[in-house]
C-alpha cells in the first residue's frame, strides 16, 4: 500500500502544509499499531480471512484517497486502510508458516521476505512510471484497482483450497488454526 511517496502531492493537492503532510503520512501507521497491538492479545481466528479483508480494505481506501478533496476525509480513509495494513500485516507471514510442514517454514518465509524485498521497490518504479503518465490520482486509482483484481483472481484461484479447509488454513490434518498453534 505505497502510498508514502504520493504524500507530498497528497498534500499538496489538498493545500495542506508540511506539518499536516506528516499527519497525512503517520496517520495509517498510528492506527496500525494500535490494531496490530490489538492482534496480539486476540489474534485474527481466519487468517485467510483477515488477509483478504485487509488487503481489500487498504485498497478500496488507496481509490479514495485519490479523488477524495477534503482533508479529514482522507485522513479517515487513511486511518480505515491502517486497519487493514494491521490485519494485512499480522497475517502475511502467518499464512506461508501455516500451510507448510515445520521443517519447510524457514524456507516459506525466505520466500515471502524474498518476493517481498522485489515487489516493494519493483511497484514503486510502475508506481512512478504510471504517475508520470496519467498523473497522480488516476495511478493512485489505477494501482488501487489492478490490486483489487489480483486479490479477486487469487482468492477465486484458491477457494478450493479455502473451502476443503473450512475458511481457515490449517497445517496438515490436525485442524487447529495458526493462532491456537504453541
């Protein structure tokens, strides 16, 4: 949810000053920490599903964001998407160490630290390229919209896999969630 290079023109747009442009930029990352440290006393009982969720609601906010013109607005769709990077966040690891055998979990997170150090700096270049293009707002909604249809594809691709589950992931056939795991 690359949003923080767009906080300049963010603020800009809405004619707020340097001070407000910091508000704008921490405003997502307060609320999640506040629910994130929520997730640690109750943690999410359908991974899967705070993920989803999660990763959807950033989204949906992030095309808010973008045409959105009055300041405390924005911040309330920013405040609303730190729940979801909260519920996105507490889950993205959780996930890959919940469908792998034990001995295959430091390989599974490899891999998930491995896409994640080239998605993040490979998005902000096609983040950059598609601003230069369209301009701000319509890469903003862009971006937000191509996300939504790659969680739609993902989703629908592994619903099999949800429903034989049961709406949790489980490891193997002991049928307890990751957050009831030692």
């Amino acid at each position: 949810f690359a949003f923080l290079p767009w906080v300049p023109v963010i603020a800009e747009y809405l004619d707020a000053g340097a001070a407000m442009a910091g508000v704008i930029g921490a405003t997502a990352g307060v609320v999640q920490l506040l629910v994130a440290a929520t997730l640690i006393v109750r943690p999410a009982r359908r991974p899967w599903g705070a993920y989803v969720f999660g990763v959807a609601l950033c989204l949906c906010c992030l095309g808010v964001v973008a045409y959105t013109p009055v300041l405390s607005l924005v911040l309330v769709a920013l405040g609303v998407a730190g729940i979801g990077q909260a519920l996105f966040g507490s889950t993205q690891a959780t996930l890959p160490v919940d469908i792998v055998a034990p001995h295959e979990r430091a390989a599974a997170l490899g891999l998930l630290t491995t896409t994640i150090g080239v998605a993040l700096p490979a998005g902000m270049i096609v983040l950059g390229i598609a601003s230069g293009l369209l301009g701000t707002r319509p890469a903003m909604l862009v971006s937000a919209l191509i996300g939504l249809t790659a969680l739609t594809i993902t989703l629908l691709w592994n619903l099999p896999v949800l429903r034989a589950a049961g709406g949790a992931v489980r490891i193997g056939g002991e049928r307890n969630t990751i957050s009831t795991q030692p």
